[in-house]
C-alpha cells in the first residue's frame, strides 16, 4: 500500500490540528500536523496515568513536539527524527509539528475515541 499525504482520510481537524489515519494492516498510519501550542495533557486525562497508552515509531517532517513519559523524564523530537515513544506519554508542541508515525491500531484506537469525546462540545 502507499498514498499520499493528501489520499490519507481525515481523522480529525480542529482549527489548524489536522490528523489523518488509515488502518494498514493492523497498523493506523498517520499524518500528523499541529500548530503551535497544541497540547495533548489537557485531551488525554482520564485515560490510565493521563496518558497516551499506545506506543507510537514515526519521523518528524518539520517543527518540533516534545514528550513526556509516565516517569517525569522528558525528550523533544524535531524535524529529520525517527522516533519510539512507548505507551504511557502525553506531548505538546510550542512552534508547531508535522509527522508520520505508526501505531498499533488495537491500542490507538481507544485513545481516539477518548480523545474525540473530550473535544467534542458539551450537550
């Protein structure tokens, strides 16, 4: 399989925050871009430790995202960098991020829906 950035469908657009995702065997690959001040800490909480419980392997196209892990310890992840995260981080970005990355769809996907529930408005 392989598809531009463009053919991959849209999983959320929030004002600038654009993700796209499809579901390659097993995998959700992703294109990711988000503008300056994204933060996920808000959007993850009330999942397990507030974080991300999905281990993500991507490259960063341009701009920058920092992470941190369940330990407190913290890395940045800029533009020409392969990245793992492993399960249990949350992330934000201060200039603004574009990247590919792979998860696991099984564990992926109940982060999203975690994720959509807390950006959508209040009935």
């Amino acid at each position: 399989m392989h598809a531009a950035e463009h053919e991959i469908e849209v999983e959320l657009e929030v004002g600038e925050i654009v993700t796209r995702g499809e579901d390659w065997g097993g995998q959700l690959v992703r294109h990711l871009t988000l503008p300056a001040g994204a933060d996920f800490r808000p959007l993850f909480k009330g999942l397990p430790d507030d974080a991300c419980q999905c281990p993500h392997w991507g490259y960063v196209l341009s701009g920058a995202i920092t992470v941190r892990y369940a330990d407190g310890s913290e890395e940045v992840s800029r533009a020409g960098d392969a990245y793992h995260w492993p399960a249990g981080h949350t992330g934000w970005t201060d200039e603004g991020v574009t990247f590919l990355e792979f998860s696991p769809a099984a564990d992926l996907r109940p982060v999203l829906e975690h994720v959509a529930a807390q950006l959508a408005p209040s009935a």
